[in-house]
C-alpha cells in the first residue's frame, strides 16, 4: 500500500496523540485503581474484569476509527501491475485546449492558465525518465516529437491563444499516431469541452491508450457573434446600389438589444444598423449600400459585444466588374436576337463565333454560352460543353427546329439531356411560366390575372428518362415544357423546346425574353466565396490563371505570406493551402506583383458557443473505452493524476471503517457492562 504526502505524516501524528491521551488516562486509572484497593477487592467478582475489557475494546476502536480517517485524507492506493509494462518507458501525452473559449476567466485566471498549471502537476507526478509530448490545436510540428520533463515545461510556457479549432475526434487521433510498441502512453486533455469540440458522434479511441479528461469550469457568459454575410446583388456593378444580408446569433440566455452593426468597405463606412436578437435565437438584418468603384473590395462586418470579442466581426470580399463575357454560337447568322439583347446592356461585352468556327479553347473565358439554332452540332462540341459546364459554367440552347430529332439527340443525349421525342406543330399553345424559379424573382411587381404570356406553333416534345434535378421554368400543356433547367456538374444547361425563329412562336419577341436571359446571365456568373474559414479551408478555387514554367502564386498578408499547391484543371485553377492560414484577414493573390484576386479569411464560429459538454455526455462518447474524468474544480485538493490511473484508491474504504469504528465505540460506552454504580467507602 502507498500513501500520498504529506497525508501519512499527518496520519501518523494523528495515532500517535490519541494512543497517548488514553495512556494517560490508563495511568490515572490505575492510580484510583490502587488507592481504592479495598473497595476493588470487595467488588473485583462482579465487574472488575468486565470494565478492564470496557476500557479496552473502547481504545481500540477509537484508535482505529482515527486511523482510518486520517488514512481517507491521505488517499492509499495499490499499484496495479496490470496498468502497464514496468519494463517500458511511459511516453505522457498532454493535450491543451489552446482555443479563443479558453480565454475565458474564472477565479483560477484564465482558462489556458489552469491548464498549464495543471499539465505542470502533472508532468510533477511522474519520473524523470519518462517522455512528454505536448498537442494543442496548432497541430505544430515541434509538438511532435517526445521531450523529456524540462523540455516539455518550455514548451508548455510558450503556448498561447490560437484562432485553430478541432473536434475531439482529431484530437483523438493525433494522439493515437504518436503511440508505439514500445512504451505506455498515458493520454491527458485538459479542455473546458465545449459541445461544439466534443460533438455527438461516438469516440474511436484506441484500446491500449490510457485517457484522463480533466474538465476546467467555465463561468457562462453571454455572446453575440457576427455568424455569416452573403449578398443578395446577383452582380457587382460600378455605382450600382448593393445589398448585403448580415446575420447575428445570440448564444446567451437572455435578450440582447440595441446591437450596433456597422459595414465598411475599404475602410469606409456603408452603413449601421441597429437590432435586437432574441437568447439562443438568430437575426437577420439586410444593409443596403451603394458607390462602389471597379475592383477588389475589402468588406468588414463588425459588432460591439463584451466581454468576448473574437467573433464579433466578419471579414468578406468581392469583386466589381465592369463587364460580363457572353458567347453566342450561331448557326444562323442573320438572326439576330442574342446579339440585340445583350448589346443593349454595356456591361455585357457579347462575342460571337460561327457554328463552323468555333474556337473551343476560349470556352473558360466566358461567363455564359448560348447556341441559337444550330445546324449540325457536333459530338466534339458536346464533349467540350460538358467539361465546361461541369467547372461552373452555365449554357442556354435554342435548338433548330429544322434540323430534325435525329440530329440534336446525339448532341443531346451526350449532355446527359432528354433525347427529341417528336416535333410537335399546329396552333398556338400557350405557356405558363413557374413564379416561383429564381429567373423570376424580383421580375415582377406584381401578377396581373391575365397575363400575356409566350406562345408557340411548333416545338420538340422530348423524351424524359431521368428527370432528376430538372426544373421547368416556362411550360406547355400536357406536362412539356417550353425552357427547363438542368443541373450539371458545378454549372447548368438551359433547354428550350423551342427555336427564337418568330415563325415557331413569340419567345424572342415577348417582354419576359429579356429579364428571363439576363437574370440567367447574372447568376452565371463565377465568383469566389465571399470568405473562408481559417485552419479549416484548405482549397480555394480560381478562374484559369496561366503560369509559366518558373512562376508560382502566393497569398500575402500583413506579416504572413503562404505559398499554396496549385494544379490546373480545365476551367479553373485549384490552390491547395492545407492548413498555412492560420490568421483572419486578407490575403492578397498575387502572380509576381500583380494582384488577382483578394481572399478573406475568418475565425471559426464553432468557438462562439458558450455551451459545454456534462460529464455523462463525454462517458457516453466514449463508450465501452474505460477514460477517467475528472472535474477542475471539485478535484483542485487532490490531483494527483499518476496515483489516480494506476492504482486501486482505498479513500472511501478507510471512510467507512472509520465511520464503523465509532459506531462501535458509541455502542460499547452505551450497552456493553451496564450496571448500577457502586459507592466507594
């Protein structure tokens, strides 16, 4: 049995006092004992030997009952054999929670604080043979190796506050690659176990890996963060009014109100606005702006919200564009609707090729790709579109009527579209047009009821195998459609039953010809995420840069500059950064000194709430996998970690002997020998 100091020096002292107490006690007896010794002679038949054994077995058992209280204090233990291999090194491996919540303060100090002290009391318990490895969210080279006790206190000291967010699971696993067959690892985490951290999927856990949660309270306080931007512009135009749509969480337990956000793009304020968000609730507040010149804008969301700040702005960017590249490939030049109706915008710059000449390297320029009336589309062009549309792109197709089924199903059928069932043609049929299709939001004020809608005399009728995905935006009777949506890949293809030859119908001359294209021109538009996560996104995608052979790209920031991976597929170029961005901000793209692009970066907003896991939940995580858990708080006296894992603790069994001790000792002074007094002469 083993003890804990300086619990079994007290303990002694402890049996020591009271042995000496009754010794003295003992002798005072004696010495009435002896000047009564006649009196004891007349009464020594009755209860002489019986008050001697009284006496007795009361010292004992009071003895015994102080022995084991003491001993609860002291905490034995027995070392288990079995808690690992005597003839292998232990390798300790210590966890911290180096998150934005661990900055949070309780009567300890900050959280990251008590987890260094702690991980110090740790590291204290164990020889100075044994090996230490030290993992924070940083996931940092230098913590991968094994130190010994003084190395691992250095690294322990520099560890600070780090924007990086895992889950438990990752955590999990780091610490399972660095176990080896020869040697015990001990695995610690020391974390506040935000629910955001621990999840709900059940925890894989290796076996042979002894693990110890040590949970730091938390006080609870409230937060409001700046959760997400998007925009509700379809395009970025110079001068042009903007709408940015902002949303706030609460992740407190009470209403907050007369929330101030503020908006300002390059260092300019836009505009503020003022709201309320109701407790565990979230808001949505839309801000409207204008004045924007050509270029990159740098775009910053913010809040002001005590006493956690680290969520409460959002960094987003964009590009305003001048112009839009359009192509039309025409099988039918004197037909001139696409060109007419682009033209009349300036912000369209509209390119036209030839159906015999058609430059099918010049497709990834290109926002929007419109074939009107082709005569024999080829197998080589279905093959070109297909890529195209499967990197983002977006194509409208005006078949030719003329050209029977026969030829366009071919075409068809290797864009993975429905294949011409017949050509249907006879009196008018009209349209009816699905309000509801994003090509129509915002068209109309309002619906008259009986609106003029398009019609037409002859149209393909196709062949529907699967129609998944498929979305019709102008229909016909009978369950056709005269334009329908189709998703493909990262792009769309838009098919139309129709020609824009006035002879087959009235769609290129109707009113609703014009917003329908140019709301499909709008949303085909490729642009990048507004922001990204940093330590969480690891690609970033662009349109085809060319690079020659000694050229690379990087992204710079303030004091940072990563140099990612890229590799070229056909339409985009990929950049691959791992996990290089640690740091919120901006980020310039840039090829030599030119700037292609500005990239925006935020914290993760999982650290914004402020809930955390209960003990039950992170027994239920884990499962069958044996972990012991410990609580900061009500184990602060005694967090002796390596007397813990590898013994049998005797606490609560000396507690009880104590506690039946003196039961016994009260019940021999109450009942053993009760007898009349007898008077001394």
């Amino acid at each position: 049995m083993n003890f804990l100091y300086p619990g079994f020096l007290f303990a002694l002292l402890a049996i020591a006092i009271p042995i000496a107490i009754h010794l003295f006690n003992f002798r005072k007896f004696k010495k009435v004992y002896f000047s009564n010794v006649q009196f004891l002679k007349e009464a020594k038949e009755q209860n002489s030997s019986r008050e001697k054994l009284k006496h007795l077995l009361v010292l004992i058992s009071r003895i015994l009952a102080v022995v084991f209280l003491v001993l609860a204090f002291a905490r034995p233990f027995i070392p288990l054999s079995a808690a690992g291999d005597s003839g292998k090194r232990n390798l300790i491996s210590i966890y911290i929670d180096n998150s934005y919540s661990m900055e949070t303060v309780n009567k300890e100090g900050s959280l990251l604080d008590e987890a260094k002290r702690k991980a110090k009391e740790i590291a204290g318990a164990y020889q100075l043979n044994d090996q230490f490895l030290l993992l924070s969210n940083d996931f940092e080279g230098k913590h991968q190796r094994a130190v010994n006790k003084e190395e691992f206190i250095q690294l322990l000291d520099e560890l600070k506050i780090s924007s990086a967010g895992r889950s438990l699971q990752q955590v999990i696993n780091r610490l399972q690659r660095e176990s080896g067959t020869n040697r015990n690892q001990i695995a610690y985490l020391l974390s506040d176990f935000q629910k955001s951290f621990v999840g709900i999927q059940p925890v894989q856990a290796d076996k042979d890996i002894r693990y110890s949660l040590i949970k730091l309270n938390a006080n609870s306080l409230p937060n409001i963060s700046v959760d997400s931007v998007w925009s509700l512009s379809p395009v970025h135009q110079p001068n042009q009014a903007e709408q940015l749509v902002v949303q706030l969480h609460n992740y407190g337990e009470e209403d907050a109100a007369d929330i101030p956000i503020k908006l300002t793009i390059n260092n300019q304020q836009k505009a503020i606005s003022n709201t309320k968000v109701a407790a565990g609730k979230s808001v949505k507040d839309t801000l409207s702006f204008s004045g924007l010149q050509k270029g990159w804008q740098k775009g910053v969301l913010s809040i002001k919200d005590f006493p956690l700040t680290f969520d409460d702005a959002l960094n987003f960017s964009f590009q305003v564009n001048t112009e839009m590249k359009v192509l039309n490939i025409s099988g039918d030049p004197s037909q001139k609707f696409i060109s007419s109706l682009f033209a009349a915008d300036p912000y369209f710059k509209l390119s036209e090729m030839p159906e015999a000449n058609i430059k099918y390297s010049s497709f990834g320029e290109y926002s929007l790709i419109v074939l009107s009336g082709l005569k024999q589309p080829s197998s080589g062009l279905a093959q070109q579109l297909k890529s195209y549309v499967q990197n983002g792109g977006s194509v409208v197709i005006f078949p030719d009527l003329d050209a029977n089924g026969v030829v366009y199903t071919p075409f068809l059928t290797a864009l993975s579209l429905p294949a011409v069932k017949q050509l249907n043609s006879g009196p008018a049929i009209t349209s009816s047009i699905e309000l509801k299709d994003p090509v129509f939001k915002d068209v109309f004020d309002q619906v008259p009821a009986n609106m003029d809608l398009p019609v037409v005399t002859r149209y393909f009728s196709y062949l529907e195998r699967n129609a998944g995905g498929k979305q019709g935006i102008l229909q016909l009777p009978l369950g056709q459609f005269l334009f329908a949506r189709y998703p493909a890949g990262a792009g769309k293809i838009y098919l139309s039953a129709s020609s824009l030859d006035p002879k087959d119908g009235n769609l290129s001359r109707h009113p609703v010809f014009v917003p329908m294209m140019y709301k499909i021109a709008f949303s085909s538009v490729k642009e990048q995420p507004l922001y990204y996560t940093s330590g969480e996104s690891d690609l970033l995608e662009h349109q085809k840069i060319s690079l020659g052979a000694n050229q690379s790209l990087t992204l710079k920031s303030d004091g940072a500059e990563v140099i990612p991976e890229v590799r070229q597929t056909p339409g985009k170029t990929l950049l691959y950064i791992a996990d290089q961005v640690r740091k919120p901000g901006f980020y310039d793209l840039k090829k030599a000194d030119s700037v292609l692009a500005v990239v925006a970066f935020n914290d993760n907003r999982k650290e914004s709430d402020m809930h955390y896991a209960s003990d039950q939940n992170l027994t239920d995580l884990f499962g069958k996998q044996k972990i012991a858990l410990y609580n900061s708080q009500k184990d602060a006296l005694s967090l002796n970690i390596q007397a813990k894992n590898n013994s049998i603790e005797l606490w609560k069994l000396c507690l009880i002997l104590a506690v039946v001790f003196l039961a016994i000792e009260i019940l021999l002074i109450r009942f053993f020998n009760k007898t009349k007094n007898i008077q001394t002469p």
